[in-house]
C-alpha cells in the first residue's frame, strides 16, 4: 500500500540508502503504480536530505504535475518544506522564499509540517 511504500523511503532516508530509496521509487513507477502526495514527499525529503536537490526538484514538477487537483493537501505541504528546505540549503534564500509565495497562491497549507 501507499503508506507501506512512504515507511519504506523513509526508512531508508533515515539509514542514508538514498540509492536503495530510489530503487524502491522505480520499482513502484516499473509496477504502473501512481504514488500519491505522501509518496511523492517522502522521497523528495529523502532527496533534499541526501544532498541531492537537483533530483528533489525534478520529481517535485513531477509531483505538481500529477497532482494539481490536490494542492491544498498534507503531502503537497510536506513536499513544499522540503523544496524550500533545499533552497535554504542551496543558500538561495530568494528562491525560497518565493517558493513560500507560491504556496499561498496556490493554496497549500503553509505551516502544516
């Protein structure tokens, strides 16, 4: 299940097997499964963790793309943090914040991670 998948990229986040975590990601899209939000925000916090922003950002589209309909949700807030937590991280304060604008445009819950 999806909550079974999301405990297994964290766990793997928190044992720093980022590569393991990204095995398990393609093994899930190989299986024509859709991750919902928490999936998507899971590995994005495993990626900007890790130290791989780059990455984050790219399934962090992705995850705006697939879910457009579900701004507002937990998940999309997590995923958001996390994308501004890589700015921060970056040094790209800018950025950062208007990621932070966008959300309140967008509607994503600001403050709920």
């Amino acid at each position: 299940t999806s909550n079974s998948y999301a405990a297994l990229i964290k766990a793997y986040g928190s044992t720093d097997q980022i590569n393991k975590a990204q095995e398990l990601w393609q093994c899930i899209r190989q299986q024509g499964t859709i991750p919902n939000e928490q999936m998507f925000a899971q590995m994005i916090d495993v990626l900007v963790t890790g130290g791989r922003f780059p990455e984050a950002q790219q399934l962090f589209r992705e995850m705006r793309q697939v879910h457009s309909e579900r701004m507002a949700s937990s998940g999309m807030a997590m995923a958001y943090a996390m994308i501004v937590k890589g700015y921060t991280q970056q040094k790209d304060a800018a950025s950062a914040l208007r990621c932070y604008e966008e959300m309140k445009v967008l509607g994503v819950q600001v403050g709920v991670v």
